[in-house]
C-alpha cells in the first residue's frame, strides 16, 4: 500500500499518486541554489539544500571564499518526510514568505556559523526547460529553475572573524530546480555516448540593476551551436521582455580559462541596442568543495552516514585545485553595467557565472587543456 505523508494534506498532487513519489528515475532531483556576492570582491559564498527521493538521501552545503581560501562545509543525512521544514543537520532554510523573503541559519559547525534572510528585489521568473543528452541515446539532464535577485541581510562567522552582511553591499540570486540530472555515486556507463563529448560553453548572469533585473542562461556546444538561449528583462511589476539572441565576447585570465570580463550585445523589443558589460570581482570554483561536477571531494545525492558533516579548506594557489579548475564552471562576483543607446548607464549586481570546458571553437579553444594566452 502506497504511504501517506504531510504534503498529502494540500492540494498541489499532479499525478494520481502520493506527493512524494517522483517516478522511477535515480536521478530525480529537487534542490535550492544561493549566493551572497560581496560588491567589495571580499567574500563570495554558494549554497543550498537538495532532496534525493529516490536515493533515500539530502544534503546541504556551504561553500565561502575568501583571498585564497576555499572552505566548505558539507551535510547529510537520510530523506524525511517533512519537506516544508528545509534542514540537515546544523544547516536549516526557512521560507518565511514564498518567493519573497527567506532565511538561511548554519548553528556553529566546525568554526563557522550562518544567519542571514534573504529578501527578493525582483520577482522570480521561469528559466527555459534545460535538456542535455549524452550522445543520441540518453537524456541526462531534464531540469526546470525559476531564478530571482535579492539582497541579503545578517551574519557570517568563520574561525572567529565575523562579517556584517549588510544590503547594500551584498546582492544574492538564487534559483529552485528540480527534474533529472547525475547524482549520487556514479551509474555504469554503458554504451559509449556517440558522438562522444566534445565540449560545451555556458554562461548564466541573473543580474540586478536599481530599477530591472535581467537572467540570462545559454549554453553552446564544441561548434557553437546553441542548446539553450534563454534571455529576460523583468521588471518590479513582473512584466518579462525577451532581450533576443545575444552575441557574447570573453576576455579571460592569461593562461587560464577564467573570465576577466565579458560583452554581450542585446536588443530591447522596442529595437533599442544594447550593450551589457560584465566583469569578475572575484571568483568560486563549484567544483571544488561544492560538490558540481568534477569535484572529486563531494558530490549532491551521495550517501555518507546518518548525521554527516565535514568541513574541507583549499588553497586556491595550490597546484593539484588550480589543475581542476578548467573542468569546471566557476561562480563569480559580477559587476555588471548596462548600456542602452539614448540613455545613462547603469550599474547592477549579480551572478557572472561562466565555463569552457573541452573544445568551443569560437572561443579559441580546440582541447581540453588549452587555455588563454599568457
């Protein structure tokens, strides 16, 4: 006989079955994402809370940097049944008011200890469906998002250092996300993927200016081709304006394939021409501790114990973290400037979030290991 759980209780079934069955797949998944962006370029953090149905798992984890230091904090346990109360271990997310305001706290966990609230500047806004196969054969991403900008408010304590989170010098996006995607310990690989992985290229930069915020997601492959063009204007009203199909250029750090600044030219639906400017202030790689693809440390949806927590610290100098770097994307403190013909520019806050990972041919770019000129 099926279970009955809490959420039964509310009207919000959408298949003929209890609400907490999601279907067969492993790798269903159901995850919050934030960050807290420094203007100052001195501290950059990323965090978030998923739930693995079928894995039996969650997890949460907090990821800060600060000069070269890298430190994370991760937490897991077995699934409950008692979503509406967002927790794992000393890690605990509230929503105080959907979409509007919510509440980050980390009690005191291996020297570092969270309490920050999270208030919404712009509404949230649907991302395009994201599908990515493996070669011909196998969907392995089948993800939805809704993003949001925000700015935050409280405190972080680490190793006895506190800083003072304050609005107007921390912007903060954030994005829910659930559908299909790899978790958990890795699944037999079968058949090859044919054709075999050539490259990709992304860029995601949800962006906060004084009176509009813009979300932007594209994703390219080895040749350029776009799977995913997704570019939006939304306004304190909620109203949302396509911004076309944009044309990008990257500046990247000599000798690496890390984003200094980058240029992406849009058009407005009036036929205004625009020219956003974005710029990196400082940067996390989330492959390193925050467990995205290729961290070797920690991964989201692995089992490791009831009640599990560790705190892991890199020195982003070191030679074995920088030689991971190309293999993965990298989150950065975007300065963002935005310059529209007719008009003053403006300077907005957000999320410069970018990757090159293997061949992208219009970058440059025709191996796995090469990288920017010295």
């Amino acid at each position: 006989m099926p279970g009955v759980f809490p959420l039964d209780e509310y009207p919000i079934h959408q298949i003929p079955a209890p609400i907490e069955w999601v279907g067969g797949d492993r790798n269903f998944y159901d995850r919050s994402y934030w960050n807290a962006l420094d203007h100052s370029g001195e501290l950059m953090l990323i965090t978030g809370i998923g739930y693995y149905p079928n894995l039996g798992t969650k997890d949460a984890f907090f990821v800060v940097r600060r000069g070269d230091e890298q430190i994370a904090l991760h937490f897991g346990d077995e699934i409950d049944s008692d979503r509406l109360n967002q927790h794992c271990g000393n890690y605990r997310l509230e929503v105080v008011e959907p979409l509007t305001t919510s509440r980050l706290v980390i009690a005191e966990t291996d020297g570092i200890a969270v309490d920050m609230t999270w208030r919404a500047s712009f509404p949230a806004i649907p991302e395009q469906r994201h599908v990515m196969r493996s070669g011909s054969h196998r969907t392995i991403i089948d993800a939805q998002r809704f993003a949001q900008v925000g700015t935050w408010e409280g405190s972080i304590s680490i190793d006895g250092t506190g800083y003072a989170v304050t609005p107007d010098r921390f912007t903060g996006t954030r994005d829910r996300s659930w559908g299909l995607r790899p978790i958990g310990e890795a699944e037999p690989a079968g058949r090859p993927a044919d054709p075999p992985f050539g490259g990709m290229w992304w860029l995601y930069a949800p962006i906060a200016f004084d009176d509009f915020a813009v979300v932007i997601i594209i994703q390219e492959d080895a040749d350029g081709e776009r799977s995913l063009n997704d570019c939006h204007r939304v306004w304190p009203d909620g109203r949302t304006e396509q911004l076309g199909w944009p044309l990008v250029s990257t500046t990247y750090r000599p000798g690496t394939r890390l984003p200094a600044t980058g240029t992406l030219a849009l058009r407005t639906r009036d036929g205004a021409e625009v020219r956003l400017e974005l710029e990196s202030k400082l940067f996390l790689a989330i492959g390193v501790g925050g467990g995205y693809s290729p961290d070797p440390d920690w991964l989201h949806g692995q089992w490791h114990g009831e009640n599990f927590t560790e705190r892991r610290n890199y020195d982003m100098t070191a030679p074995e973290v920088v030689g991971r770097l190309p293999f993965g994307l990298t989150d950065n403190v975007g300065r963002a400037v935005w310059h529209e013909e007719g008009k003053e520019p403006r300077v907005g806050w957000g999320l410069y979030e970018h990757g090159v990972i293997g061949v992208h041919r219009p970058s440059g770019f025709t191996d796995f290991f090469q990288a920017a000129p010295e």
